[in-house]
C-alpha cells in the first residue's frame, strides 16, 4: 500500500492511499496540518512501528477507509456502477473496521500523542503551550498498561529518528508536492 502525503496548499495537505485491490481512496484535505508533520504522517510512524493492525492505516491495508477516507472521485479505471459498488463495500467494511479496532485504535491516538509531544519537546523552544503539553503527555503515559508502556518504549528511538527523516523531507516539499510512503514498512518512495 502506497500513501501519498500532498502538501495541498500553504497550510494544508491532504492523504491519498493506493492498494493492492480496492479503489484508491483520498482525504482532502485531511486534518493536522503541521508544516514539520502532518498528524496523519505521525499517525502512520508510530502505528507502523508498534505493529498496530487495526489503527488507521491497518484498518485501510485491511480494506476498510477508516472512517475518514473515501473513494477517489477521479478513479478513471472504475464506472459509475463500480465507483457506487465500492463506495458502498467500503463504508460496510469501514464500519465494521472501526467498530472492531478495540484497544488498539484508542492506542494508536494515545501513542501518537505521546511520540509527538516528546519528538517536538526536543525541538522546539520551551513554552506554555509545551509545558502544558508534556504534563497532558504524562497523565497519558500513567492511563497505559504495563505492557502498553514496555511497547511504546522500546519503539521509542525507532519513532523518533523516522519523525526527524520524514520531517525532513515533507519541510522540502513545496505545495503540490507529495511524500510517498509505503505501508507498513515507512520507506519513502
């Protein structure tokens, strides 16, 4: 599955997903702009790293839109019975999706929570606005299970050295541009 961050605009993006089998599906423009990583970037790191199945991306790798995606409008390669045949198979699939995701789907926000807090508290100045933040992070941090905490430990510096490079080269991209990825490794494209 390949996942297409566009820089859309100034202060917007939007995410496109091509997979395997199944129309390509867009969100546009998608939420969280950040001009150093979009939340939807952070969203794809930490869930490809903690091996979450059915987070966001999972959801979709798995056929569902995650509640948030629909079917690219443009998708030439379907007709107007087949485009209505799979708008339909994935809202049926998402909702099932979404309600199936259990633990893990509240994981994968509270995990990009914390990755995010601590990756930009390294990099940006300190301020009420993180300090506020970290303390939010840690009431966070103590709601985990053990075993929830062990996890996202040890995929801490794995995380945080993929939200430096991705950083990186989505801060290069001018508007209309796209950072491509692929699910679930994370390798850019």
């Amino acid at each position: 599955m390949k996942v297409h961050f566009i820089r859309s605009g100034e202060r917007r993006y939007s995410v496109r997903i091509v997979r395997a089998e199944g129309p390509a599906l867009v969100m546009d423009p998608a939420p969280g702009f950040d001009p150093d990583l979009p939340h939807d970037m952070v969203h794809f790191v930490v869930e490809a790293a903690l091996g979450l199945k059915t987070g966001v991306f999972g959801q979709i790798a798995a056929g569902g839109n995650a509640g948030s995606f629909r079917v690219e409008a443009a998708d030439g390669a379907l007709s107007a019975k087949e485009r209505q045949r799979a708008v339909r198979k994935q809202v049926v699939k998402g909702a099932k999706l979404v309600k199936s995701q259990g633990r893990e789907g509240e994981l994968s926000e509270l995990a990009a929570f914390l990755f995010d807090v601590d990756w930009r508290s390294q990099s940006r100045p300190d301020s009420a606005a993180q300090r506020a933040a970290l303390g939010e992070a840690e009431r966070t941090r103590r709601s985990l299970s053990t075993d929830e905490r062990a996890r996202i430990d040890a995929a801490r510096p794995r995380v945080l050295e993929r939200f430096e490079r991705l950083s990186k080269a989505w801060r290069a991209l001018r508007v209309g541009e796209a950072l491509v990825l692929e699910w679930p490794s994370g390798e850019i494209l």
